[in-house]
C-alpha cells in the first residue's frame, strides 16, 4: 500500500515555524520527505529551535511586499501551512494599534499569502492548512483580537474551500487547545490557570506541538483528499 503519508518530492511552506505549534508542524513535514521552507518575523539566529535541513526566510507576514518577494522565490509548492499568530496579553488588545497588528499578522497576512501562492498550489493540486484555535469557537477574556483573528480565519478557511475548490485546492484547519509553547507560557506557569486547564480537559494533558504535526500531516495528505472546509479541533476534549 502506497504510504499517504509520504511527502517526498513535495515542498511545504510554514508560515511561523520557527517556534511552537509551527515548528512542530515544519518537523512533521521534514520528518515525512518534504522539503520545508520556513518563514518567521525575526533573524535565523534568534531562535533555538530544530530547524535543520530546513529552508529559513526572515519575512514579517504582515508585510506585503515581503511577501510577494517570497513568493517569487518559491516556484512551485504543494502544501501552505499558516502557523503564524500572535497575541497580546495584559488587555493591550483593546489598544487600537495593537489591535490592528494582531488581525493584521493572524488574518490579513494570511489571506495574503493564500492569495499569492494560489496559482502554484493549483498548478499541483495542493492545498491550504490553517491554524486557527479554540478560540475560533468562544471567546478569550482578555484577547479581543485573538479571539476575533481566530473567528475570522475559520470562516476564511471555510470560504477559500468553497471559493478553490473547482481549483483542485483544498483548504482545512487546526484548533489547538492548550499547547505548551513560548506563547502559552504565561497560563502554564499561572497554577490556577494551569491546573484548571487540566481538569476541563478528559485526557489530562496539554497537548504538544508535535500533536499538532500529526494532524497537520493528516490533513495535507491523501488520506484527507474528500475533505476541504473543515476545522478540527486538537484540544484533548476540552471543547466538549
């Protein structure tokens, strides 16, 4: 039987993953015979995470004609991934400005480069995984942009999927639960937070980036070629 998890001869581009969610993503990938470009805000050398025989760019999403210069890079792809996110907390969100960034990094600058990398993933019959949250079905306290980011870019996978379709691109997406990375770090190391977290949640655990890998892997492969629209929450039944 055919491996459908094989992605040798395919190339992957992770938006944001240099860290967390994302870099468990990209190391999925790699891990499976892809070849993995990676993008994220800051230099190559800011980061320590595994990053080996991967292809790095410094691009802040958000900008657009560092975007477009990305795309003109890249000649051929057969996988996105929109990992990259951001939030900020101590209610700076309801900060106009901050509040402009944020939708402007989690929704608009992926909407951007769906958009530019729409005709290569067409030509290969590829197709689109976002990465949306729990927030994308209740609200954060705090977070206004987050949770209103996130609410976006599940409808936005809904509608690229309808609109791409007939393209032969599909489009899907994950929602994390409580995933322990850099960006959760102040609810991990919150007890209350933390402890309330596990008791909401039936397997008792946060989940890992490398949960997140796997279903990414699922949901860009075959195995996953009758479905398109859909988003698939990874929260170890915390949502129930």
């Amino acid at each position: 039987m055919t491996d459908l998890l094989d992605f040798s001869g395919k190339t992957v581009l992770v938006t944001g993953g240099s860290t967390g969610i994302g870099n468990g993503i990209a190391r999925a990938f790699r891990d499976h015979g892809a070849d993995v470009i990676v993008t994220a805000s800051q230099p190559f050398d800011s980061y320590d995470s595994d990053m080996a025989r991967m292809r790095y760019h410094q691009v802040d999403i958000a900008d657009d004609a560092a975007m477009r210069a990305l795309a003109e890079q890249v000649p051929v792809l057969d996988v996105l991934v929109n990992a990259v996110g951001t939030v900020v907390y101590k209610r700076k969100e309801f900060e106009i400005d901050t509040f402009r960034r944020v939708m402007e990094v989690n929704l608009t600058g992926i909407m951007h480069a769906c958009t530019l990398f729409h005709d290569k993933l067409a030509a290969r019959r590829g197709n689109i995984v976002n990465v949306t949250s729990v927030a994308s079905f209740r609200p954060t306290r705090g977070t206004p942009a987050y949770s209103a980011s996130k609410g976006g870019l599940g409808q936005l996978t809904q509608t690229l999927a309808q609109a791409w379709g007939p393209d032969g691109i599909r489009v899907n997406a994950l929602a994390p639960g409580f995933v322990d990375t850099k960006i959760t770090k102040v609810s991990r190391d919150n007890p209350q937070i933390y402890e309330a977290s596990l008791r909401n949640t039936p397997l008792g655990r946060w989940g890992t980036p490398e949960d997140m890998g796997h279903v990414a892997l699922f949901l860009a492969s075959d195995m996953a070629a009758y479905m398109t629209g859909h988003t698939i929450p990874v929260d170890g039944g915390s949502g129930l």
